[in-house]
C-alpha cells in the first residue's frame, strides 16, 4: 500500500472508555471556559459576610472560609493547572521527540550520553525535581513549567529512542535511503507514523501526572501562593471546613478527579 493510501485509510472510531474521556473533559473544559460568562463574577472578591454560605446565584457552590464564590475559583483553577501542564507537556515532547531522535540516528557516544542522563534523571523522585526548581523559582507558573519539563521529558526520550532504533533497521528506511531520500523525508514517512500514537498517549499521561503534581504540591503548601486558585490550595484552603460546607470542598475534589480520569481513559486502550 502507497503513502497515499495510507493517509486515505479511514481511521478506527474512538472506543468507548475514550469516548468517556472526551465527555469528561468537555465538561470540565466547559466549567473553566463557559461557566464564568454564563455567572459572572470574580474569583479574588472576597465578602466576609458572606464565609462558608451555601449556593445562590451569584456562586452556584457556595463560599468559602473567606466569602470567595467557590464555583469561579474552581473555574479560575481549571484554566490554570490544565494550561500549566499542556505548556510543559508540550515542551518536554518536543524535547524528547528531538533528542530520541537524535539519540537513535547517531548512536555512539550521543547515545551514550543521552541515555545516561536521562537515567539520572530517572533516578530521582520527579516530585523532588520540581520541589529543586521550585527552589529557585517559587510561587510561580514558570517554576512549575521548567520542573515538570525536566521531569517529562525523559518519558517521550525513552519511547522515541525505542521505537526510532527500531523504525531505522527496517527495510523500508534502508530502501528511502538507497533512493536518495533525506532525513527529513524518513522522519516524515517513516519514524513519525510510527511513533505518533505512542507520543500522543504518553502526552495524554503526562498531563494527567503534571496536573496531579500540581495539586499535590498545592496541598502541602508548595506551590501557587494564596490567593491564587489553584485546585490542590482550594484543597487544603477548605479542608478545616468540610463539615461546615462540604460542597465547597467537594467541588475542586470532583473536579480534579473527572479531569484526571478524562484523561487517564483518552490515554487507554485502543480497542473499538
């Protein structure tokens, strides 16, 4: 079969545990995007009148311990985390797509170095990592970018490397080249067809694991500083209070776990 009509072939439908992915994610999208023009309001205004006060039309969640309305904080989270994540997701797929790349087609003392590298990176707990960036860059999205970059990218190195080293021995490469046909054709034709479900997949993985990140360092006070939202600081911001308003602590809670299976199910299976 042709390039051609490989690119012509229809493409399977998306299984259902994936179909129940995108559900979810459209709806948490919807929430974060959709939900404040439909109630406006603002997350940073506070009224102390009204702490803890159960929902109305102004917030549809509740207060918090601050008076804050809970459901444009939550909205207000549910851009950040998410944004966060696809920025250093994105940068560490570019980086280990380029230097698995590199490392398979040179081999040698590139691949060496490559690889031990990211075995020492491996080595270290990913958390710690960004807790080191952190360090330097506290409080803020770009200390959160650069960690989780460092941390992911070893990942996208790792399967790329593999499945490169593999895609060069086959015949057909050995083919395209005696044709004459450039690096930039082989990639195109060969190595990317190849690699690109698992980049994806990986993708959707390592989003779920930087926002679940995110979080956590937010629940024990490392990173985003008060009073930015952020969904792990709604956390532990509400949790002394569950018994006064639990609807305001179970909100964020909801909402990172129907955003984190969304995408652990889009990253599943591929069986129809």
């Amino acid at each position: 079969m042709s390039v051609l009509d490989l690119s012509a072939a229809p493409q399977p439908p998306l299984s259902a545990t994936r179909r129940v992915g995108v559900v979810l994610i459209a709806l948490v999208a919807a929430l974060s995007l959709l939900g404040p023009l439909i109630v406006q309001g603002d997350p940073y205004a506070q009224s102390l009148m009204k702490a803890l006060a159960g929902p109305d039309a102004a917030a549809p969640l509740g207060y918090d311990h601050l008076g804050r309305s809970v459901f444009h904080r939550l909205a207000y989270a549910l851009r950040l985390s998410p944004v966060i994540a696809l920025a250093a997701v994105m940068t560490a797929g570019a980086a280990g797509l380029a230097l698995g790349t590199l490392s398979a087609a040179k081999g040698g003392w590139i691949d060496r170095c490559l690889v031990m590298l990211a075995d020492a990176l491996l080595a270290l707990p990913g958390l710690l990592l960004i807790l080191m960036v952190l360090a330097m860059v506290p409080g803020t999205a770009l200390g959160f970018w650069a960690g989780l970059s460092l941390v992911l990218w070893v990942e996208f190195f790792r399967l790329t490397r593999a499945a490169t080293r593999e895609t060069l021995a086959s015949p057909a490469v050995q083919a395209s080249r005696l044709l004459g046909f450039g690096a930039a054709y082989v990639f195109r034709v060969h190595i990317w067809p190849e690699i690109a479900p698992m980049m994806l997949t990986a993708a959707a993985f390592g989003t779920a694991t930087a926002i679940m990140a995110i979080a956590a360092l937010g629940f024990v006070h490392v990173g985003m500083r008060a009073p930015t939202p952020e969904l792990g600081l709604m956390m532990v911001e509400l949790l002394p209070y569950w018994r006064e308003a639990p609807l305001a602590l179970l909100a964020p809670v909801l909402a990172t776990f129907a955003l984190l299976l969304g995408l652990t199910l889009l990253a599943g299976s591929r069986k129809t």
